[in-house]
C-alpha cells in the first residue's frame, strides 16, 4: 500500500460536482448499444466476510454523469458479494478501474475461487507486489490499484433495478436489455496523461485481454481428446 501522493492514479481527484463521467472518451462501439460503456473498466468489489477483493470485466453503462448501469452474471463473484449486502440491506462499495499493466489486466481475469484474491494474483503474474492505495470514498477500507488509469469509486443500490443494455457482447452478438444494478459515483481519480482503455468486444479485445487466456485453454482441451496437436509456428496473419 502506498501513500495517495506515490500513486499516479490521484494526479486528479474529482468529487462533488466535478465529476463527469462523460468527460472521458469511451465510445459507442456498437448500433445497439444505448451509450458509453466501461468495457475493459474492471469492477471491484469486495466480500464483507472475508475482506478478500474481487475483479471482473462487467460491462457498465455511463448512463449520467455519476450514474453507471451495471450487468453482473448471477453466478460471478461480484454478484455473490452484492448478494450478501442487498440481503443485509446495505449499499456495496465498488469501483471501476480502467488501464494496467497487460500481466495485471490478464490476471484480474483469472477464474479463482471464491473468495480468493484477483489482486494476488495480479502480483504473482507481475512477479513484484501490486501497489495499491486508500480510495477516496473509504480510504483503508477499500483499496484500489495505484498505478492504473481511471478509478471510479461508488457504491452499488440495494434493492434497485434499473433497464440495463442491450450491449454487443463477444460472441458477436447483441445481448438483450436485462434489468441492472445502478452504481452511484461518489469519486473519480485518474492520471493526468490518463490513456482510456476500452474493449470493442468480439474484436481488439481477443489480441491480448482474452485470446491469450482462451487459446491456452482450448489447446489443453484438445490436447487431451488430440495428443498428437502441436502449437503451430504460423504468424498471426498467416492463421487468418
């Protein structure tokens, strides 16, 4: 953990009325898509029990300026944490953080157990400790990455549902509107020069951020029904 002043993501910190969204350039990638999203924000939340954090690429939609409509999967871990604050009638604390190191952002999408820590296993891909610092919503309570980007710190609404999407997912479809989860921004901090990353899902976002990861576990599949596959030597260009 490093002081707020040794983090490139505090350059800027905006509360109040200065935070804007819409400031940042995410843009619309898709026909259907009902405005910008977070595409490759990766919201974190963590389990009240355990303290243990979580990440995870949910698509959030930048619907106002302090308002971001979220779809979290029943089954994901992020949604099993809001589970247990909507039971016990309690806003979750969360945030978006946006650009990292590709090892950091390749492994905040390990598929861990629950509850295990994406932050961990950031720093074990990167081979030093992930530096973190206090938000600015709940300091020591609730750390994010130092050196990413963007973070968008807020919290999630008990018991609100809000029309959600459609959005076009990565199979290359476009995904239905579902009902949501509405995340209220209470801060925004980001790097002067920040770079906005983003995901133009089905697409740029398999070159690094997920073929990777995919590739590597088809080839174990197949490898087990197909002993004979090797890796082939081919360039990228010559495969497709």
């Amino acid at each position: 953990v490093v002081r707020r002043e040794e983090a490139p993501v505090k350059e800027v910190v905006c509360r109040g009325e200065a935070i804007d969204l819409h400031a940042f350039p995410a843009p619309v990638h898709n026909f259907m898509d009902p405005g910008p999203y977070f595409s490759a924000g990766f919201l974190t939340t963590y389990d009240p029990d355990s303290g243990i954090d979580n990440c995870a690429l949910q698509r959030g939609w930048m619907k106002e300026r302090d308002r971001v409509r979220i779809w979290m999967y029943r089954e994901t871990h992020n949604a099993l944490n809001f589970d247990k604050y909507e039971r016990a009638g309690r806003e979750m604390p969360c945030a978006y953080w946006v650009g990292h190191h590709p090892l950091a952002c390749l492994a905040a999408q390990a598929r861990l157990g629950y509850p295990e820590s994406h932050f961990a296993a950031m720093g074990g891909l990167l081979q030093e400790p992930l530096r973190l610092v206090p938000s600015e919503t709940l300091g020591d309570e609730f750390l994010v990455p130092a050196d990413a980007e963007v973070v968008v710190e807020g919290y999630m609404q008990p018991g609100v549902r809000v029309p959600e999407g459609p959005f076009g997912e990565y199979p290359g479809y476009t995904g239905p509107q579902v009902p949501g989860t509405e995340m209220r921004v209470t801060a925004i901090t980001h790097r002067r020069d920040a770079i906005w990353h983003t995901i133009m899902a089905g697409y740029s976002d398999h070159q690094v951020m997920g073929s990777l990861a995919i590739e590597a576990a088809l080839y174990e599949d197949v490898k087990k029904r197909v002993p004979s596959l090797e890796i082939g030597r081919a360039s990228c260009r010559e495969r497709v």
